[in-house]
C-alpha cells in the first residue's frame, strides 16, 4: 500500500492506495502517530484504496481517537466495496463518508 500525505495548515489529507490489512495497517498507524500533532481535520481519500480490514478500522478509528475533542475524520472518494465494509461493521456510523 502506497501512503501519500499532503498536509495544509491544520487539515492533512491521506490518500491510501492498495489494501489496508492486516499487512498494512501498522505501517499507517505509524504515520498518523507522526503527523497529527497540530492536526484539525484529517481527511482520508480512500479513490485509490481496494481494500479495507478489520485491521485497518482499526488503524482510522485510533486516528479518530487521537482527534477526539480537537478535530474531525473525514472519508472520502471510497469505492462500493469499501464503503461495504463500513457499513456491515458500523463504521458507517462513526464516520462522515462522502
């Protein structure tokens, strides 16, 4: 999986491209650990993304976490099968998909 990050002011923006697995998901975590410092609004443009895990809800609901009380998780551009996925597990829910 490919991780591009583009940060303006206090939004970054994620762009995932590939699988988030199991395989994949520390790798983004490690990211998100190193640059939501100062983060407002993190927005996920999942255009690019094939797939989603367990694992890699996992990594975005923690990401969420972090922001709690200091900014916003937004999802953008997924696919049919990714939002799929968010929606059987209530991810649905949680995030604002777009």
């Amino acid at each position: 999986m490919d991780i591009t990050k583009k940060l303006d002011g206090d939004h970054l923006t994620i762009a995932l491209d590939g699988r988030l697995d199991t395989a994949t998901a520390p790798e983004l975590t490690k990211v998100l650990k190193e640059s939501l410092n100062d983060v407002k609004v993190l927005t996920f443009d999942m255009a690019k993304l094939d797939y989603i895990s367990s694992a890699g809800l996992r990594a975005i609901l923690a990401a969420k976490k972090d922001l709690h009380n200091k900014g916003t998780v937004d999802i953008i551009n997924a696919n049919d099968i990714v939002k799929e996925v968010f929606s059987v597990t209530g991810f649905d829910n949680i995030f604002d998909i777009a």
